[in-house]
C-alpha cells in the first residue's frame, strides 16, 4: 500500500536529517582544529 507521508514522518525525517549534519558538521570542525 503507498501513501504519502504524514507530516509527522515528514518531521522525524528532517530531525534525523539535520541531527546526522549537526554531528557530521561538529566532527568536521574537530578534525580542522586538532
């Protein structure tokens, strides 16, 4: 069965999303500076 997503999933999508950025971002950062 296809369905859209709902807005909630649309929602956890995009807190995933930008929490695996955030730590990407951070360890990017901590490699440049060591």
């Amino acid at each position: 069965m296809a369905s859209a997503l709902t807005s909630a999933e649309v929602f956890i999508a995009l807190v995933v999303a930008a929490h695996a950025a955030v730590l990407a971002l951070r360890l990017s950062i901590s490699l440049y500076e060591a």
